[in-house]
C-alpha cells in the first residue's frame, strides 16, 4: 500500500500542541500515516461562502474553496480543522464534510464544544470528539461510506449523542476497506 500523508490545515482555530500531539498520535496510528500540521491560517474563507441568513459556512462549497486554494495531489489527503459552524445542503448543520474518496475533508469545531449549547466547557470530550470527527471525515476521504454499526467511527452523528458513542476508530469492516 501506497504511504498516505495527511495535512492538517487548522483554519481560525489555533491547534494547540497537546491537541496538535493528540491529532498526531490517534491519526497517524488508525490510517498508518505521516501528519503535517500547517500554520495557523486565520484568513477567513471568502464571505460568498457564508449564508447570512443562517449565519452559517456553506460547507458544500467550504470545501471546493479549500480544493482550489490547497490544490492536494494523489499523494496528500487535506483535513481543515475550522472554528466556524457550517451546515451542507439538505443539514441543519454538519460537524464536518468531505468529498468521498477526494482528498479533502474538513471539521467544523463549534458544535463539538459543550459550550455551544450553554454547557459548562469540558475541554477532555472537545478533545475526544475532534479526534471521531477527523477520523471520520478522513475516512471518507479515502472513500469511506457510512457504516452501519453505531460504534464505527463511519457511522453517521445525526446529534453530539451520536459522537459520544461512538469509538474513535474504525470497526474491522471498515479498517480492511482503507
């Protein structure tokens, strides 16, 4: 098999280096690959992207922006780690999107966080649901479908119940399917 290198690209969000190590370890681990971690970029996507209406990312096209600005080969599967909420047509919101098998992916972190819902802050379970969400969403891009079994990190979180849980790594189908 093909080596994967997986480029993390934290966007409005400043990746700490525990979280950063964290990413690094579980990732690395679960798809068997080399992770970069590139600089803070806190330029926001162009503002056709946001619906006022909503205030919301159109995350549809969150992702077409990041393939033309990025430009990931073959060789390099993108994951944007965004401190913007979003939501993806026919969604209310989405914790995160990826084209199927594309090599882009991205996760969007304000809905993960307990204070989103006026919840005291718990910054252990944050940690733990970036780390499903990344998984999952890097899964699709290796061109993971969603799973059936609720445990599967490829199982679909219709709700933050759903992430809770779930496992961080994918079932046995699902591993010998990357």
């Amino acid at each position: 098999m093909k080596p994967i290198f997986i480029n993390i690209q934290p966007i409005s969000f400043q990746l700490t280096e525990d979280l950063a190590s964290l990413l690094e370890q579980h990732l690395s681990k679960e798809f068997d690959a080399s992770i970069k971690i590139g600089p803070l970029n806190d330029t926001l996507p162009p503002l056709n992207l946001f619906d006022k209406n909503r205030r919301q990312w159109k995350s549809d096209n969150m992702l077409q922006w990041l393939i033309d600005r990025i430009k990931p080969d073959i060789d390099n599967i993108v994951l944007a780690m965004c401190d913007l909420d979003a939501y993806s047509s026919g969604l209310n919101f989405v914790f995160g999107q990826a084209y199927i098998d594309g090599r882009i992916s991205a996760i969007y972190l304000p809905r993960l966080r307990q204070e989103f819902y006026a919840m005291k802050p718990d910054e252990s379970l944050f940690r733990q649901r970036i780390i499903k969400e990344a998984t999952h969403e890097l899964g699709h891009a290796l061109g993971l479908n969603h799973c059936n079994n609720p445990m599967c990190v490829m199982h679909f979180s219709n709700s933050l119940r759903d992430t809770d849980i779930k496992q961080n790594n994918f079932c046995d189908t699902c591993k010998t399917q990357i």
